[in-house]
C-alpha cells in the first residue's frame, strides 16, 4: 500500500483513540510509526523533542514532522520538500479529524452520558490504562540509540546521568523566587543539549 | 460583476446567515486570529494551552461565559485526541456552527503545523547525522526527552489514585506493549496500545454496569 495511505490510515487511528493526552499518543505514535520503520528510533526522539520546543501541541507537531519524514524514509525517491509536505498535510488533518467530528455531532451524546455516570465511568478504566501508555513510551525510548548509539560504554554512563539529572529537574520542585517549582521541560533540553554539545563535540 | 448583479438578493444572504452567523466575517476573523495566536505562543500544548483559550475567550472577548466554558471543556476532555484542538472545535461550534469550528479548529493548527514544516525543511534526519554539532546536541537531548516521559508517569499514576485492585493494570499494560523490547516477544495485537485502551474504557463501564445491578437488586 502507498506510504500515504498508511501514514493517513495510522494517524486516523491515533486521532480515535488518542486518549489520556500528548505523553500517551507517543506510546500509539510509537506502535503505527516507529514500529513499522517509517522512522528510526533515534529519529522518532529528536522529533519528540523538537516537537516539545516549538509552539502547540505535541500532537500536531509530531504529526507534522513524521508525516514530513516518513515518506521520503520509506521511498527515498520520494526525498523532495513537495512530497513532504504532502506527508505533513496528510497526517496533520487525519489526526485532527475524527475529533473534528465528534466534538460537532457527539455533545449532545456525550452531554447525557456525563449526567448518568457513564463517561466518569469509562475513565476510571481509562485512567490507569493510561499511567501504562505513557510508562511504555518511555520504556520503548530506553533503547540503544538514545543511550549508546556508539557502542561506547562510557557515553552509556554519561547518558544515563543525563536522563537522571533531567528526571529531578523536571520532577522535584526547587525553592524559586520565594515559590517552589520545577523547570520548564523546554529549558530541561536546552541544558541536556548544552551538556551534549560539551561533552560530545 | 455581470454574475453578480443577475442575482442581487443572494449575495447579502450568503454573507450573514442570521441563524449559525450571527455576528458576520468579522468575529469568523477575529476568532481564526485568536486561536492562531494562542497556537502561536503556547508551548507544550494540553492544560497550558487550555487555560489561555480561557483567558481569551471567557475574559477578553466575553464569548462565552464560564460555566458554558467549562462545560464545553468537560466534553472536549470526553473525546480523544487533542485537547486543545478538541476545545478549539467546540468553541468554534458554540459560536458559528461548523463554520466557526472550521476557522477555530485551522487557526490553532496552523502556527504548529507552519513552524514545524520549516523546521523540518532545514533539519532533516541527515542534517542532524551529518553536523557534527547538532549530533554532539542532540546525543545530549535523547536520554532528557526520556526522562521528560518518566516524569509524567509518576504524576499520572499519582493522579489516577491507583489502589491495590487497579495498580496491575498500568504494571500489564506497559509489559504488554514493550514486551517486544524487554523480552524479545511479539505479542502481535497483545501489544497494540489501541487493544488496552478499548478494554480499558469497556471494563470502565461494565464495572460500572454491574455496580448499578448490584445496587437495584
């Protein structure tokens, strides 16, 4: 089947059933995308990241990107910004439209099921599904290409210390300006690039 | 000009539908403008974003107000995909119909989609692969970004208030699905994230189903 196709095919399925937020739409990105080969692992992180840097959700984004990439990945023949952008366009709208058209024709439905319990109820066996999705995302990403693309074992360490450091920054609430907070993820990766471009160049 | 004169009564009516337009192109632009703004300065997407769409269009237009607000996004949280997308579309079905859910919905993807397409132009996979800076950079940013995917786990699993009954389920599903990479199995469809998700929403409700039964009898 043409790489589009599927792309549109794969996509409209993370749209329907992209529950539980960003974080949780990686792990569904990961299984239709990554899995297949229409992107490299190592390439699915960078755009992870690029995709948490830059403006919107990381839904959107990261479907802008792949369906930007995938394509000439797949066919390299396909290795032209036009067919790119077609990928884009393709992936961009099939994610957003399943939705697009449920917010318009289910409210009255979801308004009513609301009141009876029904969708609180759903979610209660969504919601720890959910802690799974996002858990496997990040084991699936815990992968030789991100830690030790070299086969060199102290740049395993190095970057496993990265991963800690970025963990507590981002996790534990540090004494800020009277308040206590956590860094922002986007000033998290411009440290770890900072440290990469120290350590590595 | 000649087309448009043999129909004078028609052009007026196309322009303000009084029944799903009631406030002209006007306030169609206006709303594309702020969505696209919103989508323009919000990083990170989900709750972030929610809380300016807010601010923008509770407090500064005075659209909508807030109860009507948060009703909308009690709905728009209901359905997958992205939430601020979904709140996006809502808002704009609220206010023009499908129309209005067409320009709200295309101002907020817009910005996302625009900037990521340039960047993706000029940094492609082989660019990263082949500057000998941008590898040094970005060899430093993969094992971060893994760690900003750890981080909401917690946050999630304490957000979920999983008990003793429920704490297996994220255990099973997060095995299932990397099962591949952690054991070398291929569990085939048993590690298909859409396969949990439906068995979770329908365990969800027929648990519910049940205690309903249980209470009437």
């Amino acid at each position: 089947m043409n790489i589009y196709l599927k792309l549109i095919w794969a996509y409209l399925k993370i749209g329907i059933f992209g529950f539980g937020g960003g974080y949780a739409m990686l792990s569904l990105v990961e299984h239709s995308v990554v899995d297949p080969g229409w992107i490299t692992e190592m390439m699915f992180t960078d755009i992870v990241a690029i995709s948490q840097m830059t403006p919107g959700p990381i839904g959107i984004n990261s479907a802008t990107y792949i369906g930007y990439v995938a394509p000439a990945h797949v066919d390299p023949s396909l290795a032209s910004p036009v067919w790119g952008v077609l990928g884009s366009l393709l992936a961009t709208m099939a994610v957003v439209l399943p939705s697009f058209f449920m917010v318009i024709y289910s409210s009255h439905f979801i308004r009513r099921h609301q009141q009876s319990g029904a969708i609180k109820a759903v979610f209660s066996g969504l919601r720890p599904v959910v802690v799974g999705l996002i858990a496997s995302a990040a084991i699936l990403l815990m992968n030789a290409p991100n830690f030790n693309p070299n086969g060199i074992d102290w740049q395993l360490a190095v970057n496993i210390i990265i991963s800690a450091v970025a963990f507590c920054l981002v996790y534990f609430k540090l004494p800020w300006k009277g308040g206590k907070r956590s860094l922002h993820p986007i000033l998290v990766i411009i440290l770890a690039g900072i440290a990469g471009f120290i350590i590595y160049y | 000009m000649s087309g448009k004169k043999s129909m004078p009564e028609k052009s007026p009516a196309n322009d303000l539908n009084p029944i799903d337009n009631p406030c002209g192109r006007g306030e169609l632009l206006q709303l594309f403008l702020s969505f696209f703004k919103i989508g323009l300065f919000t990083f990170g997407g989900g709750w972030a974003m929610i809380s300016i769409i807010e601010r923008e269009i509770v407090d500064k237009f005075h659209w909508i107000e807030r109860d009507e607000f948060l009703d909308l996004l009690a709905v728009a949280q209901s359905l997958p995909g992205i939430l601020a997308v979904n709140i996006a579309t809502a808002v704009g079905d609220r206010l023009h119909g499908m129309r209005g859910s067409a320009v709200a919905t295309l101002g907020c993807i817009l910005p996302s989609f625009l900037i990521i397409l340039c960047i993706a132009i000029f940094l492609t996979p082989e660019t990263i692969k082949n500057n000998r800076v941008l590898s040094a950079v970005f060899m430093g940013i993969r094992p971060a970004v893994v760690a900003l995917i750890v981080a909401p786990v917690i946050t999630s699993a304490r957000a979920a208030k999983l008990t003793l009954t429920t704490v297996w389920i994220p255990l099973v599903v997060a095995l299932a699905i990397s099962s591949g990479q952690l054991f070398g199995i291929d569990l085939g469809f048993g590690s298909n994230p859409i396969l949990f998700i439906i068995l979770g929403a329908f365990g969800g409700w027929a648990f519910w189903r049940l205690g309903r039964r249980g209470l009437k009898h």
